[in-house]
C-alpha cells in the first residue's frame, strides 16, 4: 500500500507536498474515469516515479525515461510500495531521442499523466512539451518539475514561451511546491471547479494542510497557486481585493460562512 513514508524511505527530491497533490489529483483522475498511460521523464532512482506506478491500472503502462534506467532498481523500488505489477516500458537515452524511439502515432493522445524532470534547459524543455502534446489526452495533465525555480529560469521561461506560441494546446492550471500544473484548455473549467470545491479537503485527507490561492481571472494567467497553510488567507482565497470569491467564468464563493467570518475578524483585529 502506497504511504508517504514509504515513498520518503527512497531516495530523491520529491516532497511531501507533491505527493499530497498528486495523490488528490491522480484520485481526482481515478473518480471522474480518465484513463491512459503515466510518462515520467527524468527518474533517478524512481522516489516520483513510484506514486504513478502506485495508480497505474492493469491496462496503461509506466513510461519512463532517463539517462541510465536501474532497471533492477526500480523493480525494488516499486515492490516497496506495493507496485510491482506495474507494466513499465523504460528508455535510457536523453528525452530528445524520444520522438524517434516511441511510436507517436500508436502513442496518439494516450498519456493522462506526464511528469516533465529532465535536462532543464530551454531547447529541451521546449521539446518536451512539444512531444507532450502529441501524447497527453485531453483530459490528462502534465507537470514541470522546478517551475519558478531561481536554479532553473528556463523551466519557467520556455514553457511560457511555448504557451504563448501554442495558446489551444495546454494552459496553466496550478503553482504548486516548485512544479507547474498544465492541463488542455477545454478542460480547464473541469480542474479549476474541482480546485475550488474539492482540491483543500482532498489534499487534507493526506494530512496536507494548504492554502489555495487565485487572485486573477480568466483575462489572466486564470492559474491557482498553492502554499503550504497560510493562517491568514485561511485554506482558499481569491484576490486581496475580494478573497471571499475565486473570479472564473462568474464569481465563485470559496468559503464558508465561518470561515468568511473568521476572515472578517481578522481584518478587524489588524
């Protein structure tokens, strides 16, 4: 059974908060039925890795690439979270060599999860997501590792870049502990209105206590962005100006009356 502390038992950077997020998201996918493969690109020993082969379901496969797959390695890592039934298709080769070694066309709009943790550099990441949106279904997600990361700008400034370029193929979705969350942008209203109606009591449930926070609207960037607890803005909030509402194709009230009335008092006793 996959647990947080199995998965901090490995090696790796990947932390407690994004496994809380994936799992309410990947749960997310599970409830509503999404189906495809899980791709992850950029596994080491396999600390990420091992939460997709946690979710992934007899019938999709674990794609992996890196540098150097251990193969024996992860097989140990994923029976130490009660995956080793995963069906997994590694290539160890750098993800430019991608395009030529899957087969894009059987690979078609197949993927519902792509995890994005490779070189870091702009041509490259520019190029993953290039072969992200040949191979991501459009209800899938696909997430970028060190995004807004001072260490690595062009993670950052070559995925905008290639939204800017490619408006109807992906839109930020989410912020979140130094990752950014894309996802197609028919489907943007369906993980935006679970953002703001399930997303803090899913995340909760893994004992991940955050705060959700969207102060644009659709005119905008129209992403969320989510910190560890913020007593302050309490668990979601929309723009300083009106935190009580999330602006989305009409204003959506977030908070509860309690919690609208512990905000009111809190800008009372400033």
């Amino acid at each position: 059974m996959l647990t947080w502390e199995k998965v901090d038992a490995l090696s790796g950077w990947f932390g407690f908060h994004s496994y809380a997020l994936w799992r309410s998201l990947l749960d997310f996918q599970k409830a509503r039925n999404i189906r495809g493969d899980l791709f992850e690109i950029g596994v080491w020993r396999g600390r990420s890795a091992s939460v997709l082969a946690s979710y992934c379901r007899d019938d999709e496969t674990l794609h992996l690439c890196d540098l150097r797959i251990d193969d024996a390695a992860l097989r140990t890592t994923f029976e130490s979270v009660g995956a080793a039934g995963c069906r997994v298709s590694a290539i160890s080769a750098p993800s430019s060599e991608l395009p030529r070694r899957l087969d894009l066309r059987a690979m078609h709009q197949s993927v519902r999860w792509m995890h994005i943790d490779g070189e870091h550099t702009g041509p490259v990441v520019y190029g993953e997501l290039e072969l992200a949106n040949q191979i991501v279904r459009p209800d899938g997600l696909v997430v970028i590792d060190d995004f807004f990361s001072p260490r690595y700008p062009a993670n950052t400034t070559e995925a905008v870049r290639y939204l800017e370029k490619n408006p109807f193929h992906f839109r930020l979705f989410a912020v979140a502990f130094n990752k950014g969350y894309f996802c197609r942008p028919e489907n943007l209203p369906t993980y935006m209105d679970f953002a703001a109606g399930g997303l803090s009591d899913a995340l909760l449930a893994y004992d991940c206590k955050t705060t959700l926070f969207k102060t644009t609207g659709a005119w905008d960037t129209d992403a969320i962005g989510i910190t560890g607890f913020v007593d302050a803005a309490g668990t979601i909030a929309g723009p300083d100006t009106n935190p009580h509402y999330w602006n989305m194709l009409r204003d959506k009230p977030v908070l509860s009356l309690g919690a609208r009335l512990r905000n009111a008092w809190r800008e009372l006793v400033r």
